[in-house]
C-alpha cells in the first residue's frame, strides 16, 4: 500500500506522506520517501516540498517504534534506515522544503530540520524525544540538530523532550516562516517558484558545500559511525567465530568472508 503521494508540478516535486499510523518512520514509508528524491533527482527537478496531508494533527510521530531494537543492538547505526533517509535529503541535488503542519516527533524532527528550508504551520511544534524513550541518539544525527539550533534550544528539546512552539522555533532560526495555516500551501509555493528561477547548478554546489562545510570535522560524526558499522559487520560475522576458536582449539583457521 503506498504510503507517499509524490507530484510533479513543473520543475516542483512534492512529497506527501501518507501513512495511516501518523506517519511513524517506518522501513516502508522510508523507502518510499527515497525513491520518490531518486525519480526527482532523475527527472531534474529544481525543488522538493516533503510534507504531510493537508490538515493533519500529526505531521510525523518519529520512528516506528515497534521497530526499534530490543536486543542490545544499536538502534541507530550508519546503515539504519532513518539515517539513509538523512543523508539521502541532505545529499539531494536541489533544496528540499519541509513545509510542516501539525506535531513532529522523534527522528521526523531530524529529518525535517535535515531539509534545507523549512516552512511551518503557526501552530506546529518540534519534540526530539530520545530522552523519553530512553534512546541513544547517534552522532550525525544530534549533529545534524545541532546545525540548525542553537545549543541551548537544542539542550532544552533534548533534556526535555517536550514539544516547543514554532513561535520559539522561529524566534530560535531553527524555522525559515511562520505563517498561519491557511496560508502554508501558497506561501511554501512561492518560496519554491522563487528557488526555481535560479541557477540549478550554482545551487547544486552551494547546497554540498553548505553540507561539506557544516560538517567539517576533523573526523565528521558520520564517519565515525561508518566505520563502527563496518565494525559490527566483522564482530557479528562466522569468520569472527571462526577466528576466536581456531585460536582457542589450537589450529589454523578457515576464513569464508562471511
Ligand atoms: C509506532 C506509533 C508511533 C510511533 N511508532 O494518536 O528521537 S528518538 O530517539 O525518540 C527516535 C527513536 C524516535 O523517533 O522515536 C519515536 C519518537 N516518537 C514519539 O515519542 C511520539 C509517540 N507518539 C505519540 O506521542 C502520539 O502517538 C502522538 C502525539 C504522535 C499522536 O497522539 P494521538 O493521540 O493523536 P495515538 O497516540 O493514539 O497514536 C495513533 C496510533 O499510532 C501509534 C499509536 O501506538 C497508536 O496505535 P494504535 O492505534 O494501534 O493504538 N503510534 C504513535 N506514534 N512513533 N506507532
């Protein structure tokens, strides 16, 4: 069943989701998202609005919980799929809009404040909740935050875990516009006609430099936490069985590059 409704509107594409459970991150709605970037990146669009259904109370209730780990594992690692959907948005070649309307939870905060612009509902609010739900949020992710707010809004969404208002959002940067409901629709179109009359190849490389630069590390977060998921590959494997008792048993090991 799908749960993207994407559109293409002349060098616009938009990307509505549509699951029935808030739009909790899942797997699926993830691999919906990416796929409908991909077919814009291939037909050249010039901007991408991501938003949910006109009138929602729920813009997106964060990552599926059910399917968050139970057994020890990182939740969050490099080649999870939220973090693939974070960086495929910040790797897309044009601006990519969150245009938010309603509540905004979790991870679907990470992903919309991942956008390049983001445009909200006056009664709209962010809540970044790993604190409740007693998650270790990842480093290229709390980076990723931490380049839109301020640290001490980003501490107090964190701490708190409580949703704050897009007044405050705004008055904190972390918001682009502020506009009442009715006119989100319209006012985001404009903002993306005004995006389009520019050069999509200038704003192809002003968009990686700003994301090049922002995270310029001397080891960026997203680094770090590739190599520990190349890490987890090795440790889970048979080859690494295989190599702790050939040595325990006193024998030459044999390694399948599994
Ligand atoms: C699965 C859900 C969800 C959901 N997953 O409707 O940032 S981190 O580290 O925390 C990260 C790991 C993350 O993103 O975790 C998820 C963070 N999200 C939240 O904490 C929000 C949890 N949800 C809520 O607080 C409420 O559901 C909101 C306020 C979003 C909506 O409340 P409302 O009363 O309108 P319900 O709570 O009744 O939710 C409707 C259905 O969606 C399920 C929920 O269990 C319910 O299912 P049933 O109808 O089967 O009872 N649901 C809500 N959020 N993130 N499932």
């Amino acid at each position: 069943m799908a749960v993207v409704i994407t559109e293409v509107n002349g060098s616009i594409g938009t990307i509505t989701l549509d699951r029935p459970k808030v739009n909790a991150l899942s797997s699926e709605l993830i691999e919906e998202i990416i796929a409908a970037l991909t077919m814009m990146k291939e037909q050249n669009l010039r901007v991408v609005i991501l938003r949910a259904k006109k009138g929602v109370k729920v813009f997106s209730a964060g990552h599926e919980i059910s399917e968050l780990p139970t057994n020890g594992r990182d939740p969050l690692t490099y080649n999870d799929p939220l973090r693939h959907l974070v960086r495929t948005v910040q790797l897309h070649p044009c601006p990519v809009i969150a245009m938010i309307e309603g509540t905004v939870w979790g991870g679907a905060c990470e992903l919309v404040m991942s956008c390049d612009l983001i445009v909200a509902a006056d009664d709209s609010t962010l809540a970044i909740t790993p604190a409740k739900l007693g998650v270790p949020y990842n480093l290229s992710g709390i980076l990723n935050m931490m380049k839109v707010a301020d640290m001490p809004v980003i501490k107090e969404m964190l701490f708190t875990a409580r949703p704050i208002s897009a007044r405050r959002l705004m008055e904190s940067g972390v918001f682009n516009h502020v506009v009442p409901r009715e006119h989100l629709e319209g006012f985001t179109h404009e903002l993306a006609m005004q995006i389009v009359e520019t050069s999509p190849l200038v704003l192809r490389i002003l968009k990686e430099e700003l994301r090049v630069l922002a995270s310029a590390h001397p080891i960026t977060p997203e680094a770090y936490e590739r190599i520990q998921s190349l890490r987890r590959e090795v440790y889970d494997s048979e080859d690494y069985q295989e190599g702790i008792h050939a040595f325990i048993e006193k024998r030459r090991p044999e390694f399948h590059g599994r």
